[in-house]
C-alpha cells in the first residue's frame, strides 16, 4: 500500500475514516475473498469471526441491519446514554 494514501487517509477526521473504511470494504465482493485470504488476521480475531460466522448459520444469532442498529445507537445519544 502506498505509504501516501495511507497517511492521507491517517489525517482524516474519525467520521471520514469509519467512512472510507466502510466505502472500501464494500467494495470487495465476492470475487475478491481470494485476495482476502492474503490479509494477515490476528489469529483470536479469526477465531473469534469464524464464531460468529457459525452462530448466524446455524441460527442460533440472528442479526440486525444497520440502519437498526444506528437508529437505536442515535437515540441513545439523544437520551444522553
């Protein structure tokens, strides 16, 4: 990764950051998991993925859109909690 690009995206206010970051992530699809498998992942990180993975496979998670959990997240603080 150029050095550059990676400072620039540093000096970033947090709220540009998490959005690039997300921009980014989207827009790896699944054509991409190969290039994925590349990426050097803590080890207790992918355990704890692969976790999750299977607890929303079997069901046993259900999960909940974002634009849920914003919404709730906004409105706690609203609430100022």
């Amino acid at each position: 990764m150029p050095k550059k690009i990676l400072d620039d995206a540093l000096s970033l206010e947090p709220q540009s950051r998490a959005e690039l970051a997300q921009r980014l992530w989207s827009s790896i699809d699944s054509d991409d998991e190969a290039a994925l498998g590349e990426v050097d992942v803590d080890p207790a990180f992918a355990r704890e993925l692969e976790r999750r993975m299977t607890e929303v496979d079997s069901g046993a998670v259900q999960t909940v859109p974002w634009s849920e959990v914003k919404a709730r997240l906004e409105s706690r603080i609203r609430r100022g909690g």
